[in-house]
C-alpha cells in the first residue's frame, strides 16, 4: 500500500502546525472529540478537530488518515528485553515460574554487551512497530562482564526516539544464600546501590515530555535481601523516582516468603517501606481482599502481564479489584521468554479476553482494555502529560489501518482492532516526531537488526 498523502503548504511558522486529518476514527482516552483528528505543534497536542470541522488555525501540513484508527501512544509497563534472545527456549518450554527461571538463569548469565544491545533495540522496534510510545525494561542480570548494562541500553535506544523507563535492577540473593538465581548474577548491596545513583545522576530526566527515566528495582523477594529492599526504598525517596519490583506472581512465592520471612508478599512490603506511591509491582495476582484494599489505601499501582501470566499459567490479576480501591492498573507484555513478543497492541487484546473470562462479557470491555494500556499506565508511571489524546498532552500517538483480511466486515472500527486482532501500526509519532511510517521503523535498519538478533541468540544457547 502506498504511504499516505502529506501536502505542504507555504507558510512557515516557527513551530509548525501538522493536521492529522479525516481519520476513521479515534479513541482520546477521553469524551473528547477527535473524529476529524488533531493538530499536532512541536511535541505537544494543540487542538483536536471535531467531526464535520477544520482546524481553527492555519496548518503547515496535512497527513491524510483517511482509512485509520487514531490512539494515544501504548505504554507498556513491565518487560525484559533481553529475553527477546530465548524465545521458545526448549529446556523451558511448559514449566511453571520457578522452574522456568531456573532453565534460564544459566543462559542468561552469559549475555555480553552485543547482547544487551541488540536485544533492546530489537523488543522496542517490535513495540514501537505495535503502536507503542513509551516501555519500561527491567533489566536486573548483572554479572562481572556486564556491570554496565543499563548504559548500554540507553546507548542502543537513542536512535529509536521512544520513551524510556530503565530500571535499574538487581539480584543480591544467590542459592549459596537460599535464594533462586545462581551466584554468578547475584551483585553486593553497595555494588547495587552505588550504581543506582550513578545512574540516576547520569540519565534521569523529570521533566514532563522526559524521554529516557530511571526507576530503581530489585528482581524479586526471592532474588534479593531485605536490607536491599529497605535501602533502595530509601534511595528512590532520596531520587524522587519510582520503584519496581515482581510481587504475588505465584502461590510458590507466597510460600517462600512465608518460609523466608514468616509472612506474606504485601506484609512484605510494608515491612520494608514498599508501601507507598512509589510503587508499581508486575503481575500482582495472589493477593488477599484485605491487602488489595491496604495497597488502595498505599497508592500501590500493579501492571498486568496477561499472556506471561497464561503461558507460564500463574494465575489471573483481578483488575477490576485492584481499580476498585483506587490503584492504578496498567499492561506489560512481560519478557519476550515468557510471552515470546514484544507486542502491545496484541496483549491489549489479551488483557481484554483474560479480563473478560474473569469477569463477565457485561463488565469488560474495549474501552477498558485500552484505558488499561493508555491512561493506566501513565497514572503507574506517574507521567500525566501521557496517555490520552488531549489539547497540552505530548504527542505521542499510533494509526491503524484495517485493510487486512481479519478486519473484513468490521463495523466498530475500534472494537474491531482489538477483537480481529490488530498487529502491527502504519504509523506511530513520539514526541511530535514519526517513528514509523509505512509499518516500517524510520531509525533502524530492521533486515540488518533481525540478522543480527537472529545470530546472538544462536550463539548465546549453544
């Protein structure tokens, strides 16, 4: 299919006005009306075009959407990029959490800088490819060869243009000392933390529009001490940035923190100064109504991982629970070894059908899926200039089209691109700046990554 028309006029402003015009449709995230589209100046939103109208003032550009679903830019809260490299990984097929990472550890604890470079930029082109804008990675193997593998990252995701949460993770409790993860990946407290400034200082942006952050996350309650847990908490207070962690994946982690600790994952918390704002935890399923409504009251946010928790069959996260008391809820498509994708817009559709099983037909529905992988995770992010298409917002947006086979017939063009199966966007803007055109990525050679990709993998578990 031919790119969509862009015409040109021949004023010029110093900023100029670009009109995403005539659009099949669009969801704001908001009552807004955006049925003629928007008007995009610099980084920023600058007015949104009601149906039957033009835009209020002049326009430098137009870009025909005729044919296209508008959205705001995905946000995805929760993933491992480096897992992009064992994908389908056979000595992990059909096992449970545990288990799994077991199979795995070992394979990642060979990674190297090509390594972590190449798996970056390869699951945030397949994200930015699904309409994705803005991902945070969780990145928390560290050995001796690769102590720096954050700025790595940063490094690799320059030329993307996406908006980057790094956190900085870690692991500080191998098996000689009862934990899971081999002693080869497992770091000391001082190591962990001293790194964790240094990062900080070195790439943390809190401005509003940032587009790289830093959040500071150890792995799991079976991967790291409960001093590391109380020092970071107290480093990020320090910071003013944002912690992460795994939390109630598994009824195996419930017990080995009953084992280990002599309570529960949220008991947990609490104990170590994790209850509080601050906070977003992946996965988020085996909690009690009790300590759902104590982390409501905490301001506790949770990002479900629909089709991670499926494949490696942890259970479900009760959503509509967790909203009920006021947390904030938003979707990861989790590590590419536990889901083997890096796509957004296919786990909306997951979230949508998960969500559905558990609470009926009647009390899901598109509208909250999408709310759930917009609005909910700019709420978790605590990045409110995000996650709806709203005059002042950035302008970070993804279009669909639905001339595929699978959209055939569709009269809701917007429930449709869930319920057939949207994969991939014609075009996405980040920052007020294309980053796909045409399906493809504009920054990267995708043919010469893919090779790449392809032979680092082979080459990591041989």
């Amino acid at each position: 299919m031919p790119e969509p028309e862009v015409t040109t006029d021949s004023s010029q402003d110093v900023t100029p006005r670009l009109w995403i015009a005539n659009p099949l449709a669009a969801w704001t995230g908001n009552q807004r009306d955006a049925t003629n589209g928007l008007v995009v100046s610099g980084n920023r939103i600058v007015e949104l075009v009601a149906a039957g109208q033009e835009p209020a003032g002049p326009v430098d550009q137009v870009f025909d959407a005729s044919g296209m679903v508008l959205l705001p830019g995905l946000i995805n809260c929760h993933h491992h990029y480096y897992q992009t490299l064992t994908r389908a990984m056979p000595a992990a097929l059909d096992r449970e959490l545990f288990d799994w990472l077991k199979a795995l550890y070992p394979v990642w604890a060979g990674l190297d800088e090509k390594a972590i470079r190449l798996s970056t930029q390869l699951a945030a082109t397949e994200l930015l490819m699904s309409g994705c804008t803005t991902s945070v990675d969780h990145h928390y193997v560290f050995s001796e060869q690769l102590g720096d593998a954050i700025d790595i990252q940063v490094e690799a995701l320059r030329p993307l243009g996406m908006r980057s949460v790094l956190t900085r993770g870690s692991m500080s409790l191998g098996q000689s000392s009862g934990g899971l993860p081999p002693d080869s990946v497992v770091q000391t407290e001082q190591q962990i933390l001293d790194d964790s400034q240094r990062l900080i200082d070195s790439y943390h942006q809190a401005d509003a529009g940032a587009m790289m952050q830093i959040a500071l996350a150890p792995c799991s309650p079976f991967s790291v001490t409960s001093e590391l847990m109380s020092e970071t908490s107290r480093l990020a207070n320090k910071n003013s940035v944002l912690l992460h962690t795994h939390l109630a994946e598994t009824e195996d982690e419930n017990r080995f923190c009953l084992e280990r600790f002599g309570m529960r994952p949220v008991d947990y918390l609490e104990s170590v100064g994790w209850m509080n704002d601050r906070v977003w935890l992946a996965h988020g399923i085996h909690f009690q109504d009790q300590e759902i409504r104590r982390m409501g009251e905490a301001g506790v946010s949770v990002c479900h991982c629909p089709s991670s928790n499926m494949i490696l069959a942890s259970g479900q996260c009760s959503v509509l629970d967790l909203e009920e008391v006021g947390m904030a809820v938003g979707l990861g498509v989790d590590g590419s070894a536990s889901n083997d994708h890096s796509n957004m817009i296919q786990e909306v559709r997951q979230a949508f059908l998960l969500q559905r099983l558990r609470y009926g037909s009647q009390s899901v529905s598109v509208n909250d899926a999408l709310r759930w992988a917009t609005l909910g995770g700019a709420r978790l992010l605590q990045r409110p200039e995000l996650g709806q298409l709203a005059v002042g917002k950035m302008a970070d947006l993804g279009l669909f089209d639905l001339d595929e086979i699978r959209f055939s017939g569709v009269g809701d063009p917007i429930a449709g691109l869930i319920t057939s199966g949207a994969h991939r966007a014609r075009a996405v803007m980040v920052n007020g700046v294309w980053q796909v055109r045409d399906y493809r990525p504009v920054n990267i050679d995708l043919e010469q990554l893919l090779a790449e990709h392809r032979l680092c993998a082979k080459a990591l578990i041989n």
